[in-house]
C-alpha cells in the first residue's frame, strides 16, 4: 500500500468514524470527533496544497477553530452540565454497531469504485469511500444511541461526510457557502445542546427513548 | 560457513524454545507488580519455578485416566512443534513449510486435548472451565483466522514463513492492522486479562486456570511450560508483524539485528500486555463477545485492506 499523502487523511476519518461507533463513552467519543475533524482540516490543507487554493486555506483555518475546537469545547461543557458518561445504547449493542459500520465501509468503498473519476485524480475514490461510509457510520450512530448527545455527535459526522464529498469530488464549494454551512452547524450544536439542557431540566435524563412517559410532579 | 550458520540458527531456536517463555511470562508479572508498587519476582522467576515442579512428587485423581497425563505431554509437543515451525522469532533457520490453517488449528487441536485433560479428572471445576474455553474459542476463531489470512492473502501464500519472509514493509498499515487484531485475540485465546484474570484463583470465573487445577508436579510443569510456549509464540507473531511495519528495519538486515529486533519487539509486547492487564478490570462474562467483537472488526479492516491492496 504505498499510499499517496493525499489519501493517508481520508482513509484515517473513515477508522475514526467506525471507532467513534465502538465506544460508547460521550468523552472518548467527542475526542475522536476532534481528531476527526482535524483528519477533515488536514485534507483540506492538503488540498489547497495541491490546488494552491487561498480559499481553502481560510475554510481549513475555520474548520480547525470550529470543528477542532469550539464544538468539543461546548460539548465538553454540556457534558459537564448534564452529567452524563457512557451512552447504553440501543437495539444494537456498540461493537455489533462498529461491524455494521465495517460493513458499511465495504460497500461505499464499491460504490466509490463506481463513480466516474477522471485518471491520474488520486483522491477521487478514497474521497467517495470516506464520505459514504461517514454518511452511514453518522446515520448508524444517530440511529442506535439513546443519549441526545450522541445523535447530534452523529449528525455531525454525517456533515463531516457531506463536506469530504464535496471537497474531493468538486473541489471545495465557493467560500461564502462553506462558510455558511460552517455557521449552520455551529447555530445547530447550538441548539441543539440547548435543547438538551431544556430536556434534562425537564425529565432529568436526556435519554430520548424515554420523552414519552408522563411526569407527575412538574 | 553455511552449515556453521545454520548450526548456530538452530542453537539459537532451541535454546529461545527453553528460555524465552519463561522470561516472557515473568517479564509480565514483574511489569503488572511494578505497576503495583510491588518489587516482583525476578523476571526468570518462572524457570526456576519449572525445575522446582519437576522435583516435586505427583498426585493423580483416582478417576483420571491415561488421557489426563497424554494431553499434557501432547500439548507441549504440539507447543514445541509449532515454536520450531513458526516464524515467532527471528531469525531462524529453514524449518520447512507452516501453514496457517494448521498453525491455528493446531493451537485448537492443544485446546482441545487440554478441555479432554480437564473433563478426565471427575474435577467439577474442570468441565466448567472447559464448556467457557469451547465458548471463547469458536467465537474467536474468526478474529484470529482473518488477521492471518489477510497477510496471506497480500503474500499470495498461505505458508507462514513465506508470509513473514516479505521485509519491504510495503504494506505497512496491513501489518500494524493484522498485528493488532492478532494481539487481541491472543489475549481471548490465552484466557488473559479482559476476559479473564490468569492471577486469581476464584474457581467460578476461572477459564485456563481452573481446566490444570488437578494436575500437579511434573504433570503441572509440562503444562505450564506448554502454555508459557503458546503465550510466546502468539504474542511472537503479533510482534513480528509489528516489526514488519517499520519501513527498512529488516530489510537486509544482518542475523543479528533480526535476533535483537524480534527479541525486543516480543518483550515490548509482553510489557505492553502487562501494562493493560494492570490498567484494565476482568470483564464480566456476557462482554466478552463485545470485546471479542472488536478483535474481530480490526481483523474485518485488515481484511478489506488486504483485498484493497489487491485491486489498487
């Protein structure tokens, strides 16, 4: 496997999302969501290299403050505030997750092998691969955690997904757009740590499987 | 100069055979008691352990039959077999073909002679512990087979020493992969630490140690001897592979830093072992596929990078 540098980060995001499956602790998990995202800034960094890009250069700077930073911050924080350490989980038990992740991984890598790349593109398919298999690793843990915050951890690896897609298979989007989605996920992390502070004032849990029981004593 | 060469490989094989192992198993304690605040037993411990149990008189269950004896000493000449055949150190002299299939099959073979030994006695606690291995070993057999295979698959070969032969480190995240994967199911395969505590000695948890609890003296010490091998030949392999990772270490390297190399690699791994046997808690019994779980994913990634490394 002599690896181009360019695919070394890709491939990287890709393991991460399906370890971020296998742990079940909120802690671990918001560390590797950090890791991940400066998996994501490096290959915008590299690709900038490449293209010699300044525009990605200033994506890659927002993305580091943001995503590596900001975002574990405050979940650090909610974590703090809620007091909450290990997600149980449900149906699905975490490693039975992590192989369903695996398996996961395997069919994006033939979907990506299917996509139309021009020759000689390097990051084309490992792109592809990482991005859909970060849709359905995002998608799994959205789907089989009963604690708030791992869904929305989920939903931004799925954003995570969706920004390797465009950046590998188009390049990068044109700046003002990039920034806008930026600060959409910053205002739904937001929120949606809002919401969980709302729900455990309200039910003293924020397990979401539980909302629809009845409280006595409001 | 050849067969002088091949004399000295073949010195330094055997000799490995009879010391390694139980420098191996007491490098472990000594790291786990360091990391207790206790001073330890020396690190060759385990050998004079071994001579102080050959000297020692036997005792023999009434209801054991001649199987309970023949699975021990069995056991340890599959252990020594497979020790010469397999490429856990390095370097070694040409010792013929080893299949991985039989190479872990064998290992299910010791396993299985073991399980017969433990059920022979009329022990209670020794068919207990066997019905626990049989359940550890076929749910970890996948993990162990496919961190194997996916070398085998890259080298074209399923001969081990082929396999362990190829020092280009070209395909260094398999190795790291596979080398991890194998490492983990070891540990299940062995009965170590997250699946069970080999220091304790509480007979309703116990996997290993409850299955030689009637064997006694010399009996004891052909058992300890023959699991001290299997401690070292997997946690061997694992290290090879690890070795295999680093770019250039072991291409064109002379006999002797492939000897330095393997036997610091195998001691780095055992530290390594002892350090997270200290670290982690015995899990309970029902998470043991979950931990068996994620030996298998990794094995899974190595796999799919293996049949990757195939196609690109």
């Amino acid at each position: 496997m002599n690896l181009p540098l360019a695919q070394i980060p890709l491939l990287l995001i890709a393991l991460v999302a399906i370890l971020m499956v296998g742990s079940t602790h909120l802690r671990l998990n918001i560390w590797l969501f950090s890791a991940q995202a400066l998996l994501v800034t490096m290959a915008t960094a590299l690709s900038a290299v490449q293209h010699s890009d300044s525009h990605l250069y200033i994506i890659a700077a927002l993305l580091f403050v943001l995503k590596v930073l900001a975002v574990p911050k405050f979940f650090m924080y909610i974590i703090e505030k809620v007091e909450v350490q290990r997600d149980t989980g449900t149906v699905v038990r975490a490693p039975v997750a992590m192989l369903l992740s695996i398996a996961f991984l395997w069919l994006s890598y033939i979907l990506a092998r299917q996509l139309p790349v021009p020759s000689g593109d390097t990051i084309g398919w490992p792109g592809a691969t990482a991005a859909i298999s970060l849709l359905c690793t995002g998608l799994l843990l959205m789907l089989t955690r009963r604690i708030a915050l791992s869904q929305i951890i989920g939903f931004l690896v799925m954003e995570n997904g969706i920004y390797i897609f465009g950046l590998t298979q188009t390049n990068g989007m044109p700046m003002f757009i990039e920034m806008g989605i930026l600060l959409d996920v910053l205002a739904g992390v937001m929120l949606a740590g809002l919401i969980a502070f709302r729900i455990k004032k309200n039910f003293e849990h924020i397990d979401v499987t539980m909302l629809t029981e009845l409280k006595e004593n409001l | 100069m050849v067969n002088i060469q091949n004399a000295l490989l073949w010195g330094y094989l055997l000799v490995s055979i009879v010391i390694v192992p139980g420098i191996i198993t007491g490098l472990i304690r000594k790291v786990k008691a360091r990391l207790q605040n206790r001073i330890g037993a020396p690190v060759w411990q385990p050998l004079l352990d071994l001579i102080k149990l050959f000297r020692k008189e036997e005792t023999l269950s009434e209801t054991a039959s001649w199987l309970f004896r023949f699975s021990s000493a069995l056991n340890l000449s599959i252990a020594v077999y497979l020790a010469i055949t397999s490429p856990w150190i390095s370097p070694r002299p040409d010792t013929g073909a080893c299949d991985l299939f039989l190479f872990l099959y064998l290992f299910a073979a010791m396993r299985l002679f073991t399980m017969l030994g433990a059920m022979d006695t009329g022990s209670p606690f020794g068919p207990f512990a066997a019905s626990r291995e049989a359940t550890l070993s076929f749910m970890v057999e996948p993990a162990a087979i496919l961190s194997l295979a996916s070398l085998a698959l890259v080298a074209r070969s399923s001969d081990l020493t082929v396999v362990f032969s190829n020092y280009t480190s070209q395909h260094w995240a398999l190795w790291v992969l596979s080398g991890s994967a194998f490492l983990l199911a070891s540990l299940v395969e062995l009965s170590r630490m997250p699946i069970d505590d080999p220091t304790t000695h509480l007979e309703l948890t116990m996997v290993h140690e409850a299955m030689i609890l009637e064997a006694s003296g010399k009996n004891l010490a052909l058992v300890e001897f023959a699991n001290a091998l299997k401690l070292s030949i997997l946690f061997g392999i694992s290290a090879q592979c690890f070795l295999h990772a680093i770019p250039g270490l072991m291409v064109n390297a002379s006999p002797t830093i492939h000897g330095i190399a393997g036997l610091t690699g195998l001691s780095l791994v055992a530290g390594s072992v002892g350090i997270f046997e200290s670290l982690s808690v015995k899990l309970n019994w029902r998470a043991a596929p979950e931990f068996i779980a994620y030996s298998l994913a990794v094995a899974l990634i190595a796999t799919l990078a293996a049949l990757g490394a195939d196609f690109v």
